[in-house]
C-alpha cells in the first residue's frame, strides 16, 4: 500500500513536470516562430507575378500579397507552380491563398472563396506582326484555321475551348502548362495566336519582338485573392486588402508597374 502511494506519487509528480514543461515549449512556439502565409501563384505573368533578375519573385500580386502578409504580422512563402494547380492547392490548403492575376469565375466560386477585386484585367490576342488576323472576329469567320494558344486552365482557355465546343469558331486551341510557353511558340510560328490577360500580353509583346496585340479586346474580367472555402483566413485578408486599397497602398504598387 506505501509502495504503491509512493509510486502513484511519483507519478503525478512527473506527470506536473512534463506538463509544465509542454505548456511552456508551447508557448516559447507561439511567441517566436511567426505564422506563415502560403501565397500559391504562377510567376510567368508579368507585370503581376514573375521571377526577377536575381531570381526573387516579383511584381504586383507579390507586393499586395507582402503588404498583406505584414498587416497581418505574417511571414509571407510564395509557392511557385503552374497556374492549373493553383485553385486545387488553395481549396485544399496546401496554401492559405492564390493571387495569379486569378479572375473571378462562377465556376471558380464552386471551389473556392474570393476577396474584393484588387485589379481588373482584359482578355487580349497577341498575334505576329502582319498577321491575316487582323481583329479577334477573325477567328470567328467563317472557315477559320488558326492556332490558337492559351495557358490551360487560364480563362482565355475557358473561353475559347467553349467557343469551340458550341461550334462558334473552326480554329483550334493548343493548351500551355505556361503562359511563356504559348508566347514562345508564337514567336517561333508554331501557332497563329495566343489569347491572354492585356498587362501579361504587353510585357511579353515588350520582351519578344515582331508580336503585336490586337485592338479589340476579348472579354473584361475581375482580379481577386482565392481561399479555401469557408476558411478563417478569407476576412482577415479581406479586410488587410481593403485597408490597402483604401489608403492607395495598392494603387502604389500598381503604378509601380504599369504606366499610366
Ligand atoms: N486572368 C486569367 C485567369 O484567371 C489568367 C491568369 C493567369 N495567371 C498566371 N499567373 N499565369 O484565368
């Protein structure tokens, strides 16, 4: 009976040491290690996410994002993948967020929640210098058989694959994992065509000579943060973002990049 007091003693005792001693790693852990905001993007889209001349990622979408992840008092992690796996990886939670140059789609709500749009994009369609395409209604004419290139999973893609589906153009659509990737193969003459956001497409006219961009523009869109569904961090980044916005952070960083 004594022995076993003093077992059972013994037992408590340590069970207090360790418990006291869990308690305080935990809270050593909350005090020092800051959190972090995993921000999923695709960095081939200048001027809203692309990897700088000393190999950091750059851009307006990085800088909001930065902005953001410091209101918050959060270490920002950028994620760098193709833009097809950004939506999965946000709805998931592999990453707390996707900024992309992302357009707001009703599909796109069905997985995933939006912030308040920071940007507005245009669809636009780059094509070689003295291309028969000479507006974007001739890939509708009739006949059509052109190429035309977008990045999978982007909406220029959505668009035009519909287009296609509901026989309102005969051309035909190459899907890109990356938006260099579709611009490279205009400049070598592989395709007639690339359909993307008007910013990316004015960087990249900028960057490769002999490509111009169509004047008619293909479809207007609005650009937004993505979350998972339902998740804790959507109004807190909201709210970060709208002070932002509201106090011309943004607008900032925007000109920053984009002549007015
Ligand atoms: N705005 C278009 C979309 O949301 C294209 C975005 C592509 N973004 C990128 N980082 N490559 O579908």
């Amino acid at each position: 009976m004594k022995m076993a007091k003093k077992i059972l003693a013994v037992v408590l005792a340590s069970m207090f040491v360790l418990a006291v001693f869990a308690g305080c790693s935990a809270n050593k852990e909350e005090n020092t290690a800051s959190e972090k905001l995993v921000l999923a993007t695709s960095a081939d889209f200048p001027p809203y996410e692309s990897i700088g001349e000393n190999g950091e990622y750059v851009g307006i979408d990085i800088e909001v994002a930065q902005a953001i992840a410091d209101k918050l008092g959060k270490e920002l992690v950028v994620e760098n993948m193709d833009f097809d796996s950004i939506i999965s990886s946000v709805a998931s939670g592999k990453a707390d967020m996707g900024m992309a140059g992302l357009t707001v789609t009703d599909e796109r709500k069905e997985s995933v929640d939006f912030s308040s749009s920071y940007a507005t994009g245009i669809q636009a369609v780059i094509v070689p210098e003295g291309s028969d395409i000479k507006t974007v209604d001739d890939l509708y004419a009739d006949g059509a058989s052109y190429k035309v290139g977008v990045q999978l999973s982007t909406t220029g893609d959505i668009y035009f694959s519909g287009d296609i589906a509901d026989g309102l153009t005969s051309c035909t659509i190459e899907e890109y994992t990356s938006a260099q990737e579709a611009i490279s193969s205009l400049a070598t003459g592989k395709i007639d065509a690339v359909i993307i956001d008007n910013e990316p497409a004015k960087s990249y006219v900028a960057a490769n000579d002999g490509l111009v961009i169509l004047d008619t523009k293909y479809a207007e869109e609005d650009y937004a943060i993505a979350f998972a569904k339902g998740s804790a961090l959507t109004e807190e980044v909201n709210k970060a973002l709208e002070e932002l916005i509201a106090d011309g952070t943004v607008k900032q960083i925007v000109d920053k990049y984009i002549a007015a």
